[in-house]
C-alpha cells in the first residue's frame, strides 16, 4: 500500500490539474451538514477521486466545489486549552497528549472535500489524513464534557 500522507497538498495539485483537464471549474465552498448529499464509498481506491471527477463530467455538471481544511495554529492551541479546562485538575490525560503531539502537522492540509449537485443532491468525495480524523476526533470529544466546540458562534444565547 502507499505511503500514507501527512499532508494533502500535492493531492490538492493533482485534483487541481485533473478537474481542468476536464475542462470543469472549480468552486471555493464547503459543503455542510444541511444539505442533503451522498458521500462517495471508495476508501480502497487511492485515485477514487478521479472516478469521482469523472462521475461529476457524466452527471452534466460545470464545476465541482473544492474546500480544504490546514491546521492552523490558534486552532491546535485552542484545542488544547479546552482539553486542558475539560481534564481539570488532570493535566495527563491521553487526549491531551494526542492533541500535543498534532503540532507537528501545522500547516498542512489534512481534509479536502470535492463535491457537485445532481438533481437536488450534492455528491461528496473527501479525502483525510488520519492525523486530521485523530484531531476531529478529539474535538468532537469536547462536545462530550459540555464544551463550545471550536468555529462555534462565541454568543451564547442564555434563556
């Protein structure tokens, strides 16, 4: 098997240079969670993104959406304050140690999404480093104690 990536970047290149030579464009967005959509099943297949591109051609469509997501620096940093304020007075927790040990991947691109609309439904193919699911992993744990996840609205409404 390959070598597995810790960084997407020359993926994004590749998928950069295959869409164009389709003559497709691109589209700077991210698709969430409130829309409907179907997610690509091609984890076996390292090139299933090509097969995705292909798809999107025979579908019809002009463009693909293409998000990317690094690592930024603040957002480790805030990470690991929170997990820091989730573990009190336990400074030694394995989640913290993991989010610690995610430093070394700052700056790089560890999730990219492709997507297009067909028939009111957006089909999805994402591609992620296991580094990034660890960090998304470890993120959704803090919802678990309570916890603002991070890129949240700051205001909280209070009732």
């Amino acid at each position: 098997m390959n070598m597995i990536p810790t960084s997407l970047l020359s993926l994004k290149d590749d998928m950069v240079a295959f869409i164009e030579g389709h003559g497709l464009r691109r589209i700077p967005a991210y698709v969430g969670e409130e829309v409907p959509t179907v997610l690509w099943d091609d984890a076996e297949n390292a090139d299933g993104w090509k097969d995705f591109v292909e798809a999107a051609k025979a579908a019809g469509t002009s463009f693909l959406t293409m998000s990317e997501v690094r690592l930024e620096k603040a957002d480790l940093e805030i990470l690991i304050e929170e997990l820091q304020e989730a573990s009190f007075p336990d400074r030694d927790t394995p989640e913290l140690e993991e989010a610690q040990s995610l430093t070394s991947y700052v700056g790089k691109v560890g999730y990219i999404q492709l997507g297009f609309a067909h028939q009111g439904i957006v089909f999805l193919h994402e591609s992620t480093t296991s580094w990034y699911e660890r960090y998304q992993s470890l993120l959704e744990s803090l919802d678990g104690f309570g916890t603002m996840p991070l890129g949240g609205d700051s205001d909280e409404e209070e009732n």
